[in-house]
C-alpha cells in the first residue's frame, strides 16, 4: 500500500477517534456514517465525506466498524455491486473492525473475493482497547489474513494501534478477539459481583479494588472499568449488549472446535439477563446493576 488513503465505514464510540487517529497519522480518509454530525467533525479534522459506501469502491482499503457483520453485510451490499459490475483494482481490501463471527467473517470473505472476480480480499481486524484506547491510538489490534494481505494492510492498523499481530487466516483474528471478550466478560461480571457483595457486607467497593489491584487480582479490567463499578458509573463508552453477542461468538467458536468453555456459557445467561433487565444500552459496567437487581431478587425469595 503506497498511497496513505482509505475508506471508513461507521464514525460511532469507536470508529470516530480511530479515524481520527488516521488522519492524525498523515492519512487520507474518506468516510461514510449514517448519521451526518459525525461526517462534519471528521470534515473538521481534515477528513473527506462520502456521500455513499459505494462511492469508496476505488479506495485502496475500506475500513468497517459497525456494530455487527449484518450491518457491515447491509452497508457494503453496494459497494459490492458496483465491484461485479467492475472489478476494483487487484489487492483492493476490505477491513473488519468489529466484533464478528470467525466463521461469519470467512464466509464474507469468500463473497468479496468472487464479487470482484478475485481481486478484493477481506482482512478480520477487530480491536482491544476500548474508547481510550481509540482516542489514545494504543489499540491492540488481532488480524486474520495471509501474510501478503496482512503486510499489505500493516500501515493502516499501526496508525490507529500499538500492538498489532496477525494471529493466523482469515477469522483468526475475530477468534482471538471472542478470546478476548470471554477474558474481559466474564472478569467484569466477577469484579461486580464482588463490589455487591462487599457493599452488601459493610465494605467499601473502592477500597476493596485499591488493594486486589496490588495483589494477583489486579488487571486491565479492574484498572480500567473498577473505577466505574465501584462509582456505579454506566455513562456508556460502549453498550453493553455487545458482551451477549461476543460471548455467543465464543460458544460457537468452542463448539466447533470441540473446547468446553462454562465461563462462556454462564457469561452468555449473566448478558442475557442484563439485557432482558432493559441495560444494554448503558456501558458494560452495569452489569452490576444487573447482579444487584438479581440479588434483591434472591433476598426477597429466600426471606
């Protein structure tokens, strides 16, 4: 990849900080959002606007980040109809950003490459790091591609990441980002349970997360989303809805492979249940308003 230009798809929590982030880099970036307030702040950062997804088809690489792969499949529907019509230009490729299906994401791939008669390829990239690490560029970045596609793409993702590695073919990286989601998942659940329980007991929650995170209990979750469990602080930076649909990934991901994942699975019923509670919308630290509301549940029960 020569040129630094590029196509983006999706200006939401995410997407917009790591197109911003593009541009901070010295890239050129035209993109696409449904809504138009996000369009004119990019304009207003030096970025381009498309009037359509199609419109990006002469882009050397188009960027995804949207909330799921129907919405990427919606989105790019005409992008890849104009590339039957005429096939864009050979290593032409597509970037998944999102939290996809592995095996979803293969099949996409296996459309893009025969809508464009061989010449586009799919690269699964999905991220780590959450809106911080959007805004900061710190992003830990999981590819799926072969070794041509992943070097080719290699610039556009260390412009908007710090640890950036190709984890095997196509859909590894979404594997890996589902590996990602069982570790951050179900850690959060467990953190905000033991808030509620210490709460319940007497114990301040912040003082109990001051002191695991000098021992073997600190972590990335507990540095970063402690803070907000503990202050019961669900201002989304990303809804936590998403945690269901990646920890279903993880189930699927498991039963092909032949692996027993009950974290996973007792993770899928926790998410289930916080959305079922109407929480979704609000960040992934209200699942302790979910456990909490399960808990005075089980007291009225068990009075």
């Amino acid at each position: 990849m020569t040129a630094k230009t590029a196509g983006f798809v999706g200006l939401g929590f995410m997407g917009f900080p790591m197109a911003a982030n593009l541009l901070a880099n010295g890239w050129e970036v035209t993109a696409w959002n449904r809504s138009a307030g996000a369009l004119t702040e990019l304009e207003e950062l030096g970025g381009k606007r498309s009037e359509s997804v199609a419109a990006l088809r002469d882009q050397p690489v188009v960027i995804f980040m949207l909330p799921d792969l129907s919405y990427i499949q919606d989105a790019a529907a005409p992008l890849l109809e104009s590339w039957r019509a005429v096939p864009p230009v050979e290593g032409t490729t597509v970037v998944v950003m999102s939290s996809v299906s592995p095996t979803a994401v293969q099949e996409f791939g296996r459309t893009v490459h025969s809508v464009s008669s061989g010449n586009a390829v799919v690269v699964d990239a999905p991220v780590s790091g959450g809106t911080k690490g959007a805004q900061d560029g710190t992003l830990a970045i999981m590819a799926g591609a072969s070794d041509e596609d992943f070097q080719r793409v290699l610039p556009v993702l260390q412009a908007m990441g710090t640890t950036v590695r190709r984890m095997g073919a196509l859909g590894s990286g979404s594997l890996a980002k589902a590996c990602n989601q069982l570790i951050v998942g179900t850690t959060t659940a467990a953190l905000a349970e033991a808030a509620e329980l210490a709460e319940r007991s007497g114990m301040d929650a912040a003082a109990l997360f001051d002191v695991l995170a000098g021992g073997l209990a600190g972590s990335r979750v507990l540095e970063i989303v402690g803070p907000r469990l503990a202050a019961k602080d669900y201002a989304p930076t990303g809804p936590a809805k998403f945690m269901h649909k990646d920890l279903k990934f993880v189930l699927e991901s498991a039963q092909a492979a032949g692996a027993a994942v009950p974290m996973a699975a007792a993770g899928v019923e926790l998410y289930r249940e916080l959305i079922d509670q109407g929480l979704g919308d609000q960040d992934l630290a209200v699942v302790r308003q979910a456990i909490a509301n399960l808990s005075d549940l089980y007291a009225t029960t068990t009075k």
